[in-house]
C-alpha cells in the first residue's frame, strides 16, 4: 500500500520549489516548498517530514551542509539531492553523509516519482518494523498469574473490564504485589494490544533526566544530548505507557505529564515542534496518592486523570489459599531451571 508522504522542496528559486512541489502534490502527496534551508528547518522543528528535496547550491548554506544539519536533527528524514552542476565528488560526498541519491536538473519526473515510490516503502517498512518488534515483545513470555481466591479473581475481573475501554488506569497496591504484571494483561487484554507495553518506573530515573526521559530530546537540548533521542511517550505510540512508582513523580513535570493525559501533546526537550500523542496511560503506586494530594505533594488533577479506573491488588496475606499453588509454581519452576526433579514441600512447612 502506498503511503502519502510529507515532503519539503528546498529551492533559493522560488518559482522551481512551488512547481516541484505542485507536482508532487499531484502524485498524492503533502508537499510544500521553500526558499532557504533556515525555513525547512524552521518547518522541520515543527512538524513531521518524511522527506526532504533540495537544490545542493543555495546561498548561505549550500545542500551538503544542509544535509548534514538534517540527519543531525531527525536521522530517519530521507534527502534527495538536486543540482545543474553534477559531479562524482559531489555525489559520493552526499551518498557518505545520508543523501538517499542525486539528480541532476532538470528533474526527471518519472525517476523522481519511482525514487519516491522506493521512499514511501522505506517508511512503510519502518513503521511495519516497529510494529513487529511490538508483536515480538509480546510474545515472549511474562510471569504466570498465578491465584483462585476471591480476592484476586475480583481483581482480574476487575482489570478485564478495564481492558474494553481506552480509560486511564491506577493500579493500587504494596510492593510486590504484581503491579506490573497485571498491568501487562490489562494491555493484552485491550485493542491496543497490537502496540508497544513500555514501562517507566518514575521513582528509578535522576531528577533531571526525568523529563528527558519522558518526552525525548533534541541535539543539544543539554550537556551530553549528542543526538536526538524520542522519549518513552513515543515509544509507546499505539500502545501503552506504564507509569510505575507513580507517587515518585518530581513535582516540577507533573503539570507537563498532566498536560500530555488531557492534550495529547507534547514537545521534546529543548524543541518547540509539537508532538501528539496516542498512547493508553496506566500508572501504579504503593504510596497514598489521596494523602500526597492532601499534603501538597502530588497534584490533584493529575491523580483524577490518572485514577479513572482504580484497581486495588490484594497483598498475599489477604488471599492465603494462593499461597500453596504458588509454592508448587516456584519449585517447579527452579527444578526445572536447574534440570533437578521437581520436590514438593511437606504439609507441615506449608502450614507454617
């Protein structure tokens, strides 16, 4: 299938932008041309470009070190090169530096069009490629759910309902309880399920690379950022983001988090380009977020986005008969890692 692509025609001759762009346009694409290299980037920071055509000698900055620029800014935007002064230098130094190929002028439309055509099934390739590796992710498999009380059949009934809806989720529970783990089958039980599961655990990342962490960054965007990099926001694009450790939040981002929930945007570290997001938000504690809330240190709009459908996990003592299969599961488990036969443990050490 085809796929329409973004596409920017950098040109200092104006008229030769607008027509190369009209063509493509015309060919079922969204194109737009501009004049300088300094508007495309301008135009890059602020939406999504799959691919960018430019003329290689422009006043100011000639096409080389403008391609050189883009693959520093977003490594996936593919270049073609567009020139009257064609030379082999030329070419192999564009091809060395991320040029996907060089054309001379005039411009060839149906060798253009068919060099779109192999771009459009990169771009369909990466997409497919990100969605493989979510469909792998997912079929490696996590721990056992592992239970028959009341207790925790409620809860599983619980996240089951949860799962036909896009609604936010908070899991409740103390450390250990498998908060994770069900929030893996809240996601496979839902129609994201095809998408990515990314957890974060907000308590285990340095206060200041908590927002890097989050939302990406750009090239620059602070000491040490040598590249681009997304944010597990965008990782999670179709899929579910996992926030657990939720009561660890640093205040300072909540406001930033609290926009994303209600907006569905967001923009990487050091950018101005606004990103939307489409991503299923499941958090889990074992902190009071009502009492955090009530001391100042959690925001309370944040813990009503976020507690749309709250879930509380029983801790083990309050669902014992679990504990018996349980045991079984873990000796099994271990003999089997260890190639040992399976040994039971007797009635007596299980009723202790």
């Amino acid at each position: 299938m085809n796929r329409r692509l973004s596409i920017l025609v950098v040109d200092d001759d104006r008229n030769q932008a607008a027509l190369l762009a009209e063509t493509l346009t015309r060919l079922g694409h969204s194109a737009k041309g501009c004049v300088s290299a300094t508007e495309a980037l301008d135009i890059i920071r602020q939406q999504a470009v799959h691919l960018v055509i430019t003329d290689l000698r422009m006043p100011n900055k000639d096409g080389l070190s403008f391609l050189k620029t883009l693959k520093e800014t977003d490594p996936e935007i593919e270049v073609l090169l567009i020139t009257a002064y064609a030379s082999v230098t030329s070419a192999v130094d564009a091809i060395r530096m991320g040029a996907l190929d060089y054309m001379e002028k005039p411009v060839d439309i149906n060798m253009l069009a068919a060099k779109i055509a192999g771009i459009e099934e990169r771009v369909s390739l990466r997409a497919e490629n990100r969605s493989l590796k979510a469909q792998l992710d997912r079929a490696i498999p996590g721990p056992m759910l592992i239970g028959r009380s009341g207790a925790f059949r409620t809860t599983l009934e619980r996240i089951k309902r949860a799962a036909s809806s896009d609604a936010a989720v908070l899991l409740l529970g103390e450390s250990g309880t498998g908060k994770e783990v069900l929030a893996r089958l809240l996601h496979n039980s839902g129609k994201r399920a095809i998408g990515p599961f990314v957890p974060i655990n907000c308590g285990a990342i340095h206060e200041n690379l908590v927002e890097s962490e989050f939302f990406g960054h750009v090239k620059g965007a602070f000491t040490g950022a040598d590249k681009p990099r997304p944010g597990r926001i965008e990782d999670a694009e179709g899929g579910t983001l996992f926030l657990d450790e939720i009561g660890e939040l640093p205040l300072p981002l909540q406001p930033k988090l609290l926009r994303v929930i209600q907006e569905g945007e967001f923009c990487r570290l050091g950018s101005n380009k606004i990103q939307h997001s489409n991503v299923r938000w499941v958090a889990a504690t074992h902190r009071d977020l009502q009492n955090l809330v009530k001391n100042g240190d959690f925001r309370e709009d944040l813990y009503y986005r976020l507690a749309v459908l709250p879930v509380e996990i029983p801790p083990l003592r309050e669902r014992r008969e679990d504990i018996p299969e349980l045991v079984n599961h873990i000796l099994t488990n271990r003999a089997n890692f260890y190639a040992q036969p399976v040994k039971r443990i007797s009635p007596d050490a299980l009723e202790a």
